[in-house]
C-alpha cells in the first residue's frame, strides 16, 4: 500500500471510535424519530413480547383451577376466553388485525392439551410462545413492528391543546430570555474586562451557576420560591402577602425565566470576555483621542467587533431556550406552564406515545432550525 493510504487507514482507524459513537448516539436517533413520528410507536409495546412469563400458571389464573385438578380439555374448554387470555394473563396487546390472527389460527386445543399434561410448568418469551401455538401469522408476533399512520400525529397536532400551550410558552420563554440574558451576559463582560480590584471574583461569582448541576439550582430557587422561602420573607417585611410562585401558572414560568437567565448569563460572559480581550487596546485609544465618549465607544465599537460573539450567544441561547426541560421538570406542577420539550418527554416516556413525541421533536427540530437560518440571515457575522 502506498503511504498516504496506510495514513488514511490508520486515521480512520483511531477515529473509529467516535465515528462508531456520532452514528449510534447521534444520526441513528434521528433517523429512528424520523420513521417513529409517522407510526403509533410504543416503547412498551416494543418489550412487550420480550418478556416472559409461565404459561401454566396463567392458566391456571385464568381458569381459577390448578393443572393438578384438570384431567381433560373438555372440563375447561368452556371456561376458557382466548382474547382474555391473551390480553390480560400473557399480557399480549393486540390490534384489530393481531385479533383477527388469533381468533383464526390460535390452536386453543393444543393449548388446553398442553396444560392438562402438565408441559406448560416453564418460563417462556411470549415472542416463543405465540409462534408455538399459531397455525399462521406468527411473523406478527416475533419482533414488534409499529403501525404506519401517516400524517397523523401531524395532523393530531392541530387539535392537541397542550401543544399549542406548550409551543406558546416555549416562545414566550425564549423571547424574553434570550435578549436579556445576552445584554446581561455582555455588560457583565464589559464590567469584568475593566481594569479594577477584584475583578477575578466578580468574574467567579457569576460563571459558578453555569457549571452548578441544574437540578441543585432548580431545589435551591424552590426553596428560594417556596410560600414559606426566603422571597416571600423578603417581601413580608414591606408588607406583601406571601404567594406560591412555583403554583401559581401566572408566576411560575416568569419565576423560572428568571432563574434560567441568572445561571446561564454568566456562561455567556466569558464568550463576550474572550471577544473584548481581543479586541486591540489601540482602538480604545484612538477612540479616547477622538473624544469618544464611554456611551458611544460601547454602540460604535465594542458591540460591532462583538458581532460573531453576539451571533453565537444569540444562537446557543436560543436552541437552550427551545429546548429548555430540566427547569420546567423539576419547578412546574401544572399543564398550563410546561415547554415543548417537556410536553415530547410526558408523551414518551409517561403516556407511551413514542410516535407522537417523535412527531412533535422533528416539529421543534424545524423550529429551532428555522430560527438558527434566521438569526444567522439579520446578526451579520461582520460589520
């Protein structure tokens, strides 16, 4: 082999690693949602002939007798309800189609047979034991394949309060915070980049919060929210009547806006920081020279030079904002305040809708998208 393809080989080879990684962690899960948002995807459903069980002993539930007192099948065939049985005791959930199957080409007989010889005392995957006693279609039953729907969670969309509640408050929240934390994060920039005692804890003080675990800042602003917290305390000596800012569904997203804004305004400082210090000292005092005043080096110059910062701040913070979960997981108890990201998580993994969520993250996918094209079209990254 020549040189340069032994050192290509050996690149990809050390970075097989990470390549094996971006693919599973990172483009399989979009290509996966992708194809769940058009199905009735459940991850219950997908384990659910995985599991195992003892088919004696739930016939033996089902029947309400033990194998040992049956010594025919004529003695509990009429006793014995097939749907029910797959249903509730093998625990199986069947569709009108998997039904249809089962009323046709389940062998009851062989089963009934099977129990009262007593060959059924053993733990099998129901996956085994549905192919075992089918006569045909047992392909329905090996590996779990979701229903195609087409459009159809798209078009449930329309309908569903909850996501237009929570896509609503995920834009209020983004468009109050994202402004605000970027002018913050960038005066508290300017005033960490002067040249002052004390400056090196100033700049500690503000960035600890951004590398604080969320759920620690999240039961430290519930204590601080609390009806009997610390604001509420604060508020009572100039005479204000305690109040439930995390129950409230009128306070209790401003209340986690504020948070949210405090623990990543000092993230984005030290972008702004990284930007200002590089900006050469000369220009400043050129500008001094020129009589600028304070006011107008900030809006002429420093802002200007800072433009592929503030794109970037404006960009990160905005697919934060977008995607904002943990805050809103740990701090709000009610529907009417929850996000987008949220509302994906409670039909995933609490209501069973794999499919819908899957639907409703590749909409949040276009959103953020869309608004990433069009920060990027109006925040010139030059001047």
């Amino acid at each position: 082999m020549k040189r340069k393809t032994r050192e290509a080989i050996a690149g990809y080879l050390f970075a097989l690693p990470i390549i094996i990684t971006v693919i599973t962690f990172t483009i399989y899960p979009i290509f996966a949602a992708f194809y769940y948002s058009f199905t009735d995807y459940n991850p219950l459903n997908a384990q659910n002939l995985e599991t195992k069980f003892n088919p004696q002993e739930a016939l033996e539930l089902h029947l309400g007798v033990f194998q040992s007192e049956v010594s025919s099948v004529d003695e509990i065939i009429d006793s014995f309800d097939l749907l029910s049985f797959i249903k509730y005791d093998v625990g199986v959930n069947l569709d009108k189609t998997k039904e249809k199957i089962v009323l046709e080409s389940f062998d009851v007989k062989k089963l009934l047979k099977d129990f009262v010889d007593g060959k059924l005392n053993k733990e099998v995957k129901v996956s085994s034991f549905m192919a075992k006693y089918l006569k045909k279609g047992e392909k329905y039953f090996k590996k779990y394949i979701p229903n195609f729907l087409g459009p159809y969670n798209f078009k449930k969309m329309l309908g569903d309060q909850y996501f237009k509640i929570s896509l609503f408050n995920t834009f209020f929240y983004t468009i109050v915070v994202v402004p605000v934390q970027t002018f913050l994060a960038l005066v508290l920039a300017v005033a960490a980049n002067a040249k002052m005692k004390g400056v090196k804890f100033f700049k500690l003080t503000f960035f600890i919060p951004s590398i604080t675990s969320s759920a620690a800042i999240s039961m430290i602003f519930w204590m601080i929210y609390s009806k009997p917290g610390i604001l509420n305390r604060l508020l009572g000596y100039f005479g204000f009547e305690p109040i439930a800012w995390l129950e409230n569904p009128n306070t209790a997203l401003p209340a986690v806006m504020l948070m949210n804004i405090w623990t990543t305004a000092g993230y984005f400082m030290i972008t702004f920081l990284a930007g200002l210090q590089d900006i050469p000292r000369s220009i400043y005092e050129a500008a001094q020279i020129d009589g600028a005043t304070p006011g107008k080096i900030f809006w002429k110059i420093i802002l200007p030079l800072l433009r592929p910062q503030i794109l970037f701040v404006a960009t990160m913070g905005t697919i934060g904002c977008m995607q904002v979960f943990d805050q809103i997981y740990f701090l709000i108890k009610n529907m009417r305040n929850i996000t987008i990201s949220f509302y994906i998580y409670k039909n995933a993994f609490e209501y069973g809708n794999m499919g819908y969520a899957s639907a409703l993250s590749l909409v949040l996918f276009a959103i953020i998208l869309a608004l990433t094209l069009i920060q990027k079209k109006f925040i010139k990254e030059s001047y």
